[in-house]
C-alpha cells in the first residue's frame, strides 16, 4: 500500500481507513512499497489463507464479519503452530471502492488486530471484475525451532481438539436455508451458529500452551476428520477416534439427536478453526489445566496408533463409522 | 499449502507442481500450514502484490508469463528497498484445476524462485468463480535497519532510474491492437515491448547497491510520472525531470519520433518495474559505475528540489509539460 500527493481513489481510501490500522513502526505508514519485521532472534512464522466471496464467505455476509474471518483465519493457523501474533498484509480485490462495505470492513479489521495484537503491517488493493477476495498472509513468532509441526504425532499419544466441533457447518447450513435452518428454530442457537461460521475464535490465548505441550499441531479448517488424516499422514501415523467424545455444542448435539444432522456431516464439515493435537499422555492433564485457564474447553478424542491406514472413527457401540467424504476439498 | 493422505484433486495437485520448488527448510516440503523463516540479524523486508487476469494480465497471456511477472511485481520491489530475496509465499485463486495451465505456471516459477534465489515457502489454493488471481507475498533481506525508504530523497540530489521507461505500455499497447500495433511493424521491436510487458525485468541484482547508494527509492509500477510523485510527497520534497533525458528504448523512441504515442503516456504508463532512486550529486558516478557492473543502465533523469509542488517534466525547449494523468489508479 502506498500513498502520495495524488489524491487519487486508491490512495485516498487507503489513507482514510487503513493507515489508521497500521500502528506498527514496521508499516512505516502505508507510506512505503514494503515493510519491515524487525529480528528479535525469534523465528518468523508464515502463514497465507485466502477468502472468496462465494466460496469462504456469502455475497450478503457483513463487511465486519468478512474483515474478521480473513485474518481470523490466519491467527489461527498461527496459534496450532505455537506462534504468537507479530502483524500481517492484506491483499484486497473490490469490484469498486464502495465506502459503505470499506468502512465497516476497515473498521473491524482493525478491532481485531488491535485485539489479537497483530498489526497492518502492508498490502495491495487491486481492482477485479470478479468476486470479492481478501487475502492475508500473518507473522508470528515463536523460539527458533519451536514452531509446532504437523508431523510429530507419536503412537499412544492422545489426540485432543479445543472448543466444538461443526458449529461453523451448521451455521453455513442455516445461512443457505434448506432442513438445517428449518430445524434450528431456537432463534439465539441459530445466531450462534451461523456467527461460528461467519466470524471464527482463533485460539491465539493458546498459542505459547500449544508449543508447551503439543508434539504435533494443526488448526481445522477443511473438516476435524479430513485434517486429521493430513496429521496422521505427515507424521507417519494413524489414530482411533471415539466419536462420542467429540466435543459438540449444545445446538449441535440437538440437531444430531433429533437426526437433523449426521454426526459424520460435522467431523466432514469445515471451518471450525479449532485446534488439532496430539499431546503425551503423561502430558494432558497439564495440557488441559493450562488450556482451561484461558478459558479454552479442550478435549480428548482418540489415541493416535501405528500404522499408515486412515484414522478409523468408533461410533457409541464400537462399530466403526465409514467417512464417505473425509475432507472438503476446493476442487 | 498441505497435503496429506487423501488424494483430493488440491493436494495432489499442489504436490505434483509445487512441492519440487519448495526447496526451502522452512517451507517443510509444503507439508505443513505454516513456513519458518530463521533469524539471521537481518531485518525482513515484507512486500505483497496480486495480478488479475483482465486486469494485470490479459487472459490469452501464457500461464508461464502469468506466473514469472506475479513474482517478479515483487522481486522488484524488494530490490528497490535494498533487499536481498529470501523467499515467497503464494495464493492461487483458480477457476478449477487446469492442469494445462497449472503445469507450465508452476515451472516457469520455480525456473524464477531458483533464478532469483527466492523459494517458496507456502501458500494457499483456492477455487473461484471469477478471474484468475495470483496474489504473492515475497521476504526479502536487509541489514538492520537498512531497508531504503520512500522517503528520504533531498534537494539537490539527482533522481536516477534504471533501464527503460515506456516499454511494457507499449507492450500492452501492442496486445490491445489500435495505432501502437499497426505502427509497431518490426516483429523483434513489438516482441521486445510485449515481453516487457508479460515479463518484468526485476532489478534485484542491484538491491545491495542501491541500498549503498540511495537516500529514497521506489520501483515504478504506477508510471514513472506518478511513483515520482509519491516519492517526492513521502519525502516533503518535489524534482523537476528533463524529459530528454527519460531513457527510452529505440522502439519507443522511433514510436515517439514518428508521432505514434506522446513521451507523456509513456510517463504515465505503467508496470516499468524500473527503480526510481535519489543520489546525492558527488555520488552518482559512483553509483553509475557499480550499477554498470550488475550490466544495468542507469540515467540521471533530474534534480530534487525543494518545496512541495507537483515534479515538473521539462521538455527539450525548455517548457513545462503539463500531465493530465499523472498514475494509473486502479479506481
């Protein structure tokens, strides 16, 4: 981002609501082609997700909710890999400079990185004929050598997730009317999913806690059983996940018990942004004290076990549940 | 980027086409949601810039051009700052996945990543229903301290440029048909301005010596006549430009001398990929000489001086040209 004596449009919008966001020294303004992360001997954590207008977040979707769920998405993934927050650049595609959606966007973008402590750091706003698409890509910082990888998940581990799981499904499922939104008549249950999907809670509070306990780690965001092969895959191992452990929410748990929903929709639905992990036995009491005091629920899932077959999923009886559809893939 | 067991259409496309350019430790073979980029006492120089079809692109462009100039937008911004290439991370928006498109894309970035010593470190593969979208963020190195701003460019000094200025609005020109193409009759000179176009010439090999040399210092992505202006503006100072001296290629001068395109569009045009820089007078042979050795020319275009009037562009007569359009502004 860049600005000079041109008060030409994309210079101006940028001035009036982005500089305001970019409190680091590092930003130097918006004023420069480039920013700078300073070194404090901390490794520098990189992270790049993308969201589309129809495809990560709905045409009539908040311009607040759409700023919060970019670089929500981001923190996220930063915090299953241990790293603590240190700012980010935005790439944003308009169709037009629309001040009423810029505003409020800018606006709870800035919410959000002064809360999370992650500041504008740079970034490019292009013009497209096409959709919506804000792109972020975060920094965080860890201990050198101390990110937290996928691979590392060692057999006889436990496998344990933080908050619920498929709320964020549901609330899509509400937003896009059909049996879901037809079921979910508690009005604040549904709100409450439908604000899962639009507007995650990255787990940054556990960030340090992560890299303290975890031997593997990875946020989920493409559905808890797809990402969980992916861990399993990279680390060499498989897992045996009791499906009655998985930490549903009340208006989730509902919807399952009434056979609106199948609970395999939800462990194959996607963007929970919860963290994934595999924590030593000896290790998950603490782990869980420690989660706890940050308010954070965690939960354990399952066992990860030798071998290189896909994680199996038991069901209350002990028979195991065949996963059709193991992850949401883009294409 | 990740991938793991489930051979869904993303993964084993990002495996197949990216995973052998990211050779990287820190990308950890793109297994992973995250990248590390070890501490070495350097500042990290961060830049972020997205191209969109239609838009920074035409879509009948060879995916192979798509993909040099996506990271070569970057790598000269990063060599404008002084900054020594460190590595990139991607964001593909795609409207499937064309693996026509996908292959000679992904090798033509990793001939660029190994050329320009900038490996990739991640990214993220997202479907859309709107125009093609390559959105990088690229890390570059620097001393701490050391990255060379926009501003800081001082009254007396001499405003130099590298290479050529005109050449890829020609180019554009060319590929949009019109007079620029009915004139341009010689296949190696038209060639030579849409290869300018599809393909920047990132000047990185001068990164450290502009970092030596220059007070302030920009790539001219916006047109020469509007990124001076900015320049100019961050650092509370204006030029005055002789616009004889603008380097010009011969077959944008023979398309200036024949009356085809007035030297003044080509000022205003965009997507040079120059670097525009302030040195100080008892530098410039210096800096000349150094820059010679790289096997890039660099011309002394004019002279920074005080106040905070608009650059003026003077022509051979010594009257002032007046520019109506003085940058492309994407709104």
């Amino acid at each position: 981002m860049a600005s000079g004596k041109p008060a030409s449009g994309e210079d101006s919008l940028i001035a009036r609501y982005f500089r305001p966001l970019a409190t680091d020294p590092g930003a130097l303004g918006l004023d420069d082609d480039a920013a700078a992360l300073q070194p404090d001997g901390s490794d520098i954590v990189v992270t790049t997700d993308a969201i589309i207008e129809g495809v990560h977040f709905l045409p009539d979707d908040p311009p607040d909710t759409v700023a919060r769920k970019a670089l929500r998405v981001n923190l996220s993934d930063l915090a299953a890999k241990g790293a603590v927050p240190a700012g980010f650049v935005l790439t944003l595609a308009l169709r037009g400079a629309d001040e009423a959606w810029l505003k409020p966007f800018a606006a709870a973008l800035g919410e959000d990185a002064a809360q999370f402590a992650c500041p504008l750091l740079g970034g490019d706003t292009v013009s497209t004929p096409g959709p919506l698409m804000v792109s972020v890509t975060a920094f965080g910082r860890v201990p050198p050598g101390k990110m937290v990888h996928r691979s590392g998940a060692k057999a006889g581990e436990r496998v344990m997730v933080t908050g619920t799981i498929g709320d964020a499904a549901l609330g899509l499922a509400v937003l896009k009317g059909g049996k879901v939104h037809a079921a979910a008549t508690d009005v604040a249950a549904r709100d409450a999913l439908v604000g899962r999907y639009r507007v995650p809670q990255p787990r940054v509070a556990l960030a340090e806690i992560v890299r303290d306990f975890a031997s593997a780690s990875m946020d989920v965001s493409d559905g808890l059983a797809g990402d969980l092969t992916k861990l399993c895959g990279v680390s060499g191992v498989s897992a045996v996940i009791d499906l009655p452990s998985i930490p549903l929410s009340s208006a989730a748990r509902d919807l399952v018990f009434r056979g609106v929903v199948g609970l395999e929709a939800l462990i194959a639905g996607g963007d929970d942004y919860e963290i994934l992990c595999s924590i030593a036995e000896d290790r998950v009491e603490a782990f869980s004290q420690a989660a706890e005091r940050t308010g954070v629920a965690v939960s354990s899932i399952g066992t990860v076990v030798a071998g290189s077959a896909f994680p199996k999923f038991i069901d209350a009886e002990g028979r195991e549940i065949a996963l059709e559809r193991l992850s949401y893939s883009h294409f």
